[in-house]
C-alpha cells in the first residue's frame, strides 16, 4: 500500500464563514446574499487558494468578489475586495507614511508562501486579528492627519457599474435599459492602476494624489483650479439635513455673484454655481480647505468638467444621458419634487475610480 505524504502548504489553505469587507463594498442593503466558493481562485498577492464570496451591494450595482485571502488582508488590516484601510478607508501607502510605518511583507513566491504560514500561525495564536501589530505605537500626529482624510461615511458610488464599452464606441442599442453606465472614461494615471501595488503601498497614483493634497493642506485631495475656464461651480460634500440652500448662500455669496444653488441632501451633496470665474476661484481658496455650516464639516472641491458625449452625439444624434442631465444640474434650478431624483447623475470624487470599460455583454 503506498504511503503519500500529505502536503503542508493544502492544509493551510483557508476555509472562512464571512470575509473580511469594509462598509462599502458590503452596500447598504442591510439584507445581503452571498455566493461562497471554497478554494476557488488564488490570492492576487500570496498566490494561495483561498475561499472565494461574491455577491452584489444593492440595486444598480455591480456584483464584487473578494480579491485577496483573508491573511494577506489581516497583515496589512485591509479589505479583501477593495484593499483599503478597514479603519480609516484610505489606501496603505497613505496610512503607511502617515503612521511611519514599515512595509516588511517579502515579494518572491518563496517567501510570501513562508510569511504567510507564518502569519496564520500568528494569527491563531493570538486575539490580534489586526495584524499590523505599529498602530498602538504610531504618532497622535500622523492618526489626526489620517482622521482628517478619511470618509466619514461609506462611499456606495464605488460600487457603481462598469462604464459601458458600446456607448464609448457610439453605438450602444440598449439606452436606459442598459446595465451599464452610459459614461465617457476619464484619462490620467488612475486609469491604470495595479492591486499588488496598492496592497504593498507603493507607486499608488491614488495614495499619491491623497498624500500631494495633504502636504497642501487641501484636506486630503490635490484641489487645483481645473483648466477649463468655463468651469464656476464647487462641489460640496457632507450635506446633511441641517444644511440649506439659504445656509449655503449666505456663506459663498460674499466671494461673488450666485448664479444657483442647487442641494441634494438624498446624496449629502450641493453645487454653488457663480456667475463669474473669479468668484469661484476666490471661494475655492478661502473654503477649499474644509468650511464649518451650521456644525457640519463640508468638504468643497471644484465640479468635474463635462466630458465629451460618445461619437454618436459628437455626430449630431439626439441622446439623452447622466452628462446632460448634470449640465442641467450645474446651470439650473433642482428638478420638481415629484420628479425622479434617482437617476439623476453627480460629479465623483471616488478616489479608486479606475475608469475601466466593461468588456462583456
């Protein structure tokens, strides 16, 4: 009878009940189903099996799988799907370097399967489950750096859908029943971006961008006046019930003529819309930084410019999409109360946004 020796390296690969997900990509459907699918991909940084969930964030969004294993994501206190701090919501880079910390995690194959087996032992060893082991040692200055960059709430339009590659291309047959955002992509270095760098937190476009508008004292973000001189409308975020429209003219409009104000509290976001360049550059440097209305922390950032349409309407063709209707939102008053406000589309400020097209129909 021959005798096989079982392999050590199987019988660590991971068996869990429940990922480990950060609030945003588990949605906020407080009602969630899950497909679970034991050792069915490996991890895209150990490279071990591990057990795969998959599942959908709510309605209108895409569905979302877990990425890495779950000790790759106790090492680095990471989400399995997004891979960003699950206590501050931020990329590792940006944590790293605030909180002075160390990346020690090995590259080559040999050593990651060593580290790994290592860090489960670890991990059922001791009630640690961070698995950073430097944050009870960090500087207060570096949390409070890290306090002020955080969201302070989940941000569900990074579970929205891919943008649609047929509308890109002009010819999408589908119009609003299409499942996919009808979208143009936006260029620049987020566009491409890599999960292994973003795991170690290193050569992160995200974390740069991040960490550029920290040492600027931009409350997180690199905030510059955008190109387009026909832009005149700030984008304020944390919006909360308390906050008017009356509460937001009253602030902004002694930096310029208000052409519109226009509140969404459903989305906690508004658009101050000035009749001149200028007054929109002035209130951008005096509240770019953060403004406090009414005890609520707004966060204000320049509108995104309008992309171009898909090739179908540079070609004269009648389409209605989210760009016309934030050209509305920008240069009008709010859409009536018995209107649909649901399908109404906002600049983002998603700082994972990768702008990738979907491939599959």
């Amino acid at each position: 009878m021959a005798l096989f020796k079982q392999d050590p390296n199987k019988v660590g690969w991971e068996e869990s009940e429940f990922p480990i997900l950060c609030e945003t990509c588990l949605g906020d459907n407080p009602y969630l189903r899950m497909t679970k699918q034991s050792q069915a991909k490996e991890c895209k940084v150990c490279t071990r099996p591990f057990t795969v969930f998959r599942w959908c964030p709510g309605v209108g969004m895409r569905f979302k799988k877990t990425e890495v294993c779950q000790t790759c994501a106790k090492v680095k206190n990471v989400c399995q799907t997004c891979l960003l701090d699950l206590e501050y919501g931020l990329p590792v880079q940006v944590r790293d370097t605030a909180l002075g910390l160390e990346d020690n995690a090995p590259r080559s194959d040999v050593n990651k399967e060593y580290f790994a087996q290592n860090m489960d032992a670890h991990f059922q060893d001791t009630e640690n489950e961070q698995g950073s082991g430097g944050f009870g040692k960090a500087e207060s200055a570096g949390r409070e750096m890290l306090k002020r960059l955080q969201r302070k709430e989940p941000y569900y339009k990074r579970n929205r859908q891919h943008i649609c590659s047929f509308y890109v291309k002009g010819n999408c047959t589908r119009g609003a029943e299409c499942p996919y955002r009808h979208e143009m992509p936006q260029e620049g270095e987020l566009k491409n971006q890599n999960i292994k760098d973003r795991y170690y937190g290193t050569n992160d476009p995200v974390a740069r961008n991040i960490l550029t508008g920290a040492r600027a004292g931009n409350a997180g973000k690199q905030f510059s006046p955008p190109d387009d001189k026909t832009i005149t409308s700030l984008f304020v975020t944390g919006i909360t019930e308390v906050v008017s429209e009356q509460d937001l003219r009253g602030f902004f409009y002694a930096f310029g003529e208000i052409k519109s104000v226009v509140v969404v509290h459903k989305s906690k976001c508004a658009f101050v819309n000035f009749a001149t360049r200028g007054g929109a550059e002035l209130a951008f440097e005096k509240a770019g930084g953060g403004v406090n209305i009414q005890g609520v922390l707004l966060r204000v950032s320049w509108a995104k410019p309008r992309p171009v349409g898909a090739r179908s309407e540079q070609k004269g063709e009648a389409s209605s999409s989210p760009t016309q209707v934030l050209d509305a939102l920008q240069s009008g008053p709010p859409p009536p109360p018995g209107s649909n406000r649901s399908n109404f589309a906002y600049p983002s400020q998603d700082p994972t946004y990768q702008g990738s097209t979907s491939k599959h129909r």
